[in-house]
C-alpha cells in the first residue's frame, strides 16, 4: 500500500470513528426534558425525534466514505476535517454546558458542519466520473496522485474539463448523483439544517440563563428567531441543493411555533419563517438538478 492509499485509509478511520463518536456521546448526553426548559425558543421534547432520521443518515456517510474505493476521493477528503469537528463538538454540546467553553464550542460546531455541508455542493458529476475513474480495481488510489494530462492521456482520461468526463445522463450518471447526494449531501444537510436551530437555542441559553432566565429570554426570543431564519433562508436559496436541510429546520421552526403557543409574537414569527424556508426550498427545487 502506497503512502497515498495509507493517507486515505487513516482519513476514512478517523473519520467514521469521529462521527460514531459524535453520535454517541450525543445519545448519552443530558439535555434535560425541552418541555420544562425556560428556553424562548425550544421546540417541544417530541420534535428531537427527529435525531432517528439523522444519526441513520450519518451512519450511512460514515459508512460510504468509509469504502476502500472512497479512499482516494478528494472530494471527500475536502469534507472529512469539518465533519469530523461537527460531529465530535456536537457530542460534547450536553457535556460543555455551564462551562466558559461552550458557546465557543456552539459556534466552532455549527461552523464546522456548515462548511462540510456547503462542501458537498463542491462535487460535480465530472469530478465523481473522474474520482472513479482513476480508482485501481481494489479502491486504489491514483486518482489522486496521477500527473495531469490532456483527455487523451492516462492521467487526463475523463479529468474535469475533459470531454471524456462529460455526464451523458446514462443510468450510470443518474446512480453516481444518488449515491453522493443520498450518502453524502442529505445526511450533511440534515445534520447541519438541525443545528442551525439548536446553535441558537444554545446562543440564547447560554448568554441569558440562571433561575429566571424565561423572562429575559422573552426579549431576545424573536430577533433570535429572526437571524436564524435569515441564515435558513439563504442557505436554502444558494447553498448545494438538498431537501435535508430546509426539512429540519422546518420542523424545527414549526415546532418551537407550537411550542411556544401562548407566546404570541415569538410563535407566529417561528411558524412564518417556517413557512418562508419551506417555499424557498420548494421554489428551488421545482428546478432540475441536484446543485
């Protein structure tokens, strides 16, 4: 095994073993029950049912990247350090709360699963054709190292930018945009979507807290929503394509919109903007592709 091919392979260990990692200690982790915490903001305890679909989709990322014939994927070696911080900082959310490091934390997590997640839309059919392509038989990885060449040579045949990398919308081109957006680009955008909603809640528990922190909470609970639906809003207009991420915060938003009930003001701005990122991402996605 080449040094290229041990680089791969310790990529792909570190990092199924830093998302199981993360998923684990955010199962076990205390977060209290969400239907007493003084939390503005907080959807009801039944909406983080919604971690299901998103630890079996980041099992499944784990899984894929974790592949002998990923190892030499470059694009997923673009993804492996943010997904790697976000999954381990989001396991250690419960376990940092209270403590000087947590909102730095909040802040490096969310970052770190934003930019894995915007990463994905880094990937183009070419780049996937020419990834595979250049794999040896057994997961090789040459791809990665082959020196570059015009279409015609060996280090170039079906590179990006090449006509040999063109996609010509055969079934084989349709089961490698699957396979990327369902094992890699949905599972990151669930993930990422989710926290998008929780790094605020953390924001607002975490600067406005203590035995009373319900009333003070109130004030800020609205331009909390606020910027986190500017953020959802956006991401969902121009980041990489996916149904994940608007998913999650929809039903985050809609949550805390129910949740929140008796709190007039803070409900309907979390039920509007709810409704905001869901025809945004419906408008987008009546378009064809997966950019």
């Amino acid at each position: 095994m080449g040094d290229g091919m041990r680089q791969g392979a310790a990529r792909q260990a570190l990092t199924a073993g830093a998302v199981v990692t993360g998923l684990t200690l955010g199962a076990t982790g205390n977060y209290g029950d969400a239907n007493r915490s003084p939390s503005a903001i907080v959807p009801p305890s039944r909406a983080f049912g919604i971690w299901g679909p998103i630890y079996a989709g980041s099992l499944a990322y784990a899984a894929y990247q974790a592949m002998p014939r990923r190892r030499a994927d470059h694009v997923l070696g673009r993804l492996a350090l943010p997904a790697a911080l976000g999954y381990l900082g989001a396991g250690l959310w419960s376990r940092a709360r209270g403590t000087r490091a947590f909102l730095p934390l909040v802040g490096v997590t969310w970052a770190s699963a934003m930019a894995a997640y915007a990463l994905t839309g880094r990937d183009t059919l070419e780049e996937r054709k020419w990834a595979e392509a250049t794999e040896g038989p057994f997961g090789g990885g040459i791809g990665s190292w082959a020196p570059t060449g015009g279409s015609g040579s060996a280090g170039g045949a079906g590179r990006p930018g090449t006509p040999d990398a063109a996609g010509d919308g055969s079934r084989g081109d349709r089961g490698r945009r699957d396979g990327w957006r369902w094992a890699v680009r949905e599972p990151l955008a669930g993930f990422a979507g989710w926290l998008t909603l929780a790094s605020a809640i953390s924001v607002l528990d975490g600067t406005v807290d203590g035995p009373a922190a319900a009333d003070p909470q109130r004030r800020w609970a609205v331009p909390a929503l606020a910027v986190t639906g500017a953020v959802a809003t956006a991401v969902t207009a121009a980041g990489p394509r996916s149904i994940s991420y608007p998913a999650t915060l929809v039903w985050g938003l809609a949550g805390t919109a129910v949740q929140q009930r008796r709190h007039t003001a803070t409900a309907v701005t979390a039920g509007a903007l709810a409704a905001v990122v869901a025809g945004v991402a419906a408008l987008r996605n009546r378009r064809r592709g997966t950019r």
